[in-house]
C-alpha cells in the first residue's frame, strides 16, 4: 500500500487536483480511497432516518449499508479525535 498526503489552506485547488488525479490513477488500475478532514460537525444522516435514532439513542457505531455502498458512523462523545 502506497500513502499520499495532500494539505493545503482552504481554497488553495486541493479538491480540484484530487478529482483530476483520481481517475488517471484508477485507469491504471489502482484502487484509491481518500479521507476527508472536518473542521466542523457534519452528518450524512437526518433525523427521522433510522440511522441517526440509533445514534441518538446512544448507539457508538452505526453502520449503514447498501449494494451499492457503505458507511460507517462511530460516535466520539468527547472521545479524542483521531
């Protein structure tokens, strides 16, 4: 496995690089996987979606999964962030 970091200030084209650079690197066979830092609190679930009462109901993890894709919610509650 091969690692590559990216940082930069916000607005700086780091995103438009990564869109530009991830399809050559998958036309040539390479899987690629990216992780995206937040500065702030999001959420890709709603409330009234099954998987957001979970987690407001005191669940740590949530995994939500389709045959399509999957994600998975780990809940830090004033845990250290990674």
């Amino acid at each position: 496995m091969k690692v590559v970091g990216l940082a930069g200030w916000s607005g700086a084209g780091k995103t438009t690089l990564l869109t530009r650079v991830i399809p050559v690197l998958v036309a040539r066979g390479l899987k690629v996987s990216t992780l995206k830092h937040a500065h702030h609190a999001f959420d890709i679930d709603h409330p009234g979606k099954d998987s957001f009462e979970h987690r407001a109901a005191g669940a740590g993890e949530v995994l939500i999964a389709s045959g399509k894709r999957w994600a998975l919610l780990h809940e830090l509650r004033g845990e250290a962030e990674p």
